[in-house]
C-alpha cells in the first residue's frame, strides 16, 4: 500500500511539473470563500488540465501569483471552462462543470497506478440544482441513476433504456435534458 502511495506522489509530480512546463495563462476569475470574483490570469495546460482538479495558479498581475486549493476558493473559470470546489469522499476537489442546468454535471480526473501503468481516470458526479451535494454516476447503474433525476423527461429514459444512449454519451444526455428544460421554463 506504501509503495502504490509513493508512485502515485511521484506520478503527480512529475505531472504537474511536466504541466508546469508547458502552461499557459489566459484571462479567468476565482470566486473567492466569501463569493467575491476576482478577475485576473489563470494558468493552465492546453494538453492537459489534470493539474486543476487539485489546485489553480491565478495572478491578477505580475508580482501576485498564488496557487489555490478547492479548500480555499469556491471556484475559478478560464476559457468557458468552469471549476467548482466539492467534496469527493472527504476529501475537497475541483470538479469541471460539462453541463449546467436543472442537474449539473461535473467532471472528475485523476491519476491511478494500473497493472503497472499510470492512467487518467475520469469520473462523472450529478448534482441536483440547489444542493452541493454529489452523486458519483456509476457506469453499471447509470440508467437507474439518471431516471432517478431525469424522470420527467420519459422520452429522453426511454432513448437512454433502448441504448440509443450509453455512458460514453452521459455529456450529451445532460445538454439534451437542460436544453428542453430551459426551454420549457420560457
């Protein structure tokens, strides 16, 4: 257990300063732990946003670069890219927001130490409109799961039950559900 707690340090590492390496800044905002919005440059890897999940660098000039954990902002955007700070089994994350609406989904990434392989795992969260509170969609359950929020939208659970949708298509199913109920409330 030691040892694949080691690699998996020693793998961030190297990931984040390999990201490091190859950052870019462009113009963001973080939304403070009081729900202030601070305009400024975030930082970020246009090949690879792995790092952001744990922690962003935003400056609002040249001499104020700080590096921020989800414990200490609520969230930061770049690029119509959108972070927000949740807890994910105890422990405080960023996780990016893929589609925004009645149910909000959010994006999870992080490396594992597979079968002797570093790989990206990503993980997929719902959450309700009005709470903070996420539930990990789960590949084998995601049907149950997203009937369980979307059920007032039958066609749409009936397409995802006839696999005309699988969960390689969960962004898709989100947008599509948001958009008609978006389009209903006007």
């Amino acid at each position: 257990m030691k040892i694949k707690n080691l690699l998996t340090i020693a793998s961030i590492g190297i990931t984040f300063f390999i990201a490091q390496a190859q950052s870019t800044l462009t113009s963001g905002y973080i939304i403070t732990s009081t729900g202030d919005t601070l305009k400024g440059q975030v930082k970020f890897n246009p090949k690879n946003d792995l790092t952001l999940f744990d922690a962003v660098v935003f400056q609002t000039n040249q001499n104020d670069k700080k590096s921020y954990r989800p414990n200490k902002i609520k969230g930061f955007a770049y690029n119509e890219n959108c972070f927000v700070s949740r807890k994910i089994e105890d422990n405080e994350v960023f996780v990016k927001r893929v589609s925004a609406g009645n149910v909000n989904l959010y994006e999870y990434k992080s490396e594992e130490f597979f079968m002797n392989k570093i790989r990206i795992s990503i993980e997929y969260y719902i959450e309700k409109s009005g709470t903070a509170e996420l539930i990990h969609i789960k590949e084998s359950k995601f049907k149950k799961q997203l009937a369980e929020v979307m059920g007032d939208d039958q066609e749409l659970l009936k397409d995802i039950h006839d696999k005309k949708y699988e969960y390689d298509k969960i962004v898709d199913i989100f947008e599509q559900y948001n958009t008609k109920k978006e389009i209903n409330k006007g």
